[in-house]
C-alpha cells in the first residue's frame, strides 16, 4: 500500500475515494480522477468501474452493507419492520478475494463533517480497512491517531458503513 493523503478537504467533492484507490492501487496522486467532482450526476460510478477496469481491476458494484445502518439511517422504518439481515450482503460476508492485498475499501461517517442535525448519509469518508473492520489508513492525515469514528458506538465495526469490493480482473 502506498499512502497518499488528500489534498482535497471538501465535504461534497473532497478527494479521500481517489486517494484511497491510489493508496489501494499503488498510483500517484495525478494517475486518478477525482471521481467526487462528479456526485450528483450518476456518472462517478461508470467512470470509477471504468477506469479500474482500465488498470486491471472490477469494481463489483457489491457493496457489503453494515447490518446495523438501517437503525441509525432509517431508524423509523426499522422499528416497526421485521429486519432480517441479508448476510449475502453484509459485513458479515466479507472475505479476503473482496480485497486487494489483505485491504478493503471502506466509507465511514466523516470525523470532519458528520453534523447530528443532518442525515448521517450526508457525510461520508472513504477509509481502508482490513478483514477485521480495523481501519488501516485513513487519506485525511488530520485523521491519524482517531478513537473510533461517528456513530462506532451505535453501528458497530469500527464505525464502517459499507465496504466495497473491488478484485484483480483474472
């Protein structure tokens, strides 16, 4: 892993996915689009599959979910539901082919711009994670040193919200 550090702070087009990729991936800052310049428009995704398609890589576009999110993020739809978890897709499914290198791409809440009067949704922060949920590099160096991240306490796994799974194409 090559750690690359943001150079973006911004809770709407920061660069922390790009720079996570070139810390994932082993690239220079300049060898990756800011995919974040695009939210909104639907297109960051078919540009990030793109562009790790290109370098050899498949962004399987399955997400594996905390199974304790919808408690914080829909927690009125989750107390008159009966919620059973989808392990295909959960945490809890995690195994090492969904990574690169023993680390996975992760989102947490972000330490920076999470806001308790906003939807938790609103701010988030991508991460590398190991199959543990331990956090292994964060690209906000502001960041070194953190205790838990929003909402750890109430969701779990260190705070990880979503992992998601990229592998070396065959």
């Amino acid at each position: 892993m090559k750690r690359v550090y943001q150079r973006i702070n911004s809770p709407v087009t920061g660069d922390c996915f790009k720079c996570c990729l070139c810390s994932l991936l082993e690239l220079d800052y300049d060898e990756v689009p800011n995919f974040s310049e695009l939210y909104g428009s639907g297109d960051w995704f078919v540009e990030a599959y793109n562009f790790l398609a290109r370098n050899g890589y498949e962004y399987s576009a399955d997400s594996l979910w905390n199974p304790n999110v919808p408690f914080l993020e829909n927690p009125t739809e989750s107390c008159f539901a009966d919620k059973k978890i989808d392990r295909e897709h959960s945490l809890l499914a995690l195994k090492p082919e969904d990574g690169i290198d023993g680390l996975f791409l992760a989102g947490v809440y972000s330490p920076k711009y999470t806001n308790p009067n906003e939807h938790p949704m609103n701010h988030l922060h991508a991460v590398l994670c190991d199959e543990h949920f331990n956090i292994v590099f964060d690209p906000q160096k502001d960041y070194e040193g953190i205790l838990h991240y929003p909402y750890a306490n109430i969701i779990g796994f260190n705070g990880i919200r979503v992992i998601e799974t990229l592998r070396r194409i065959k």
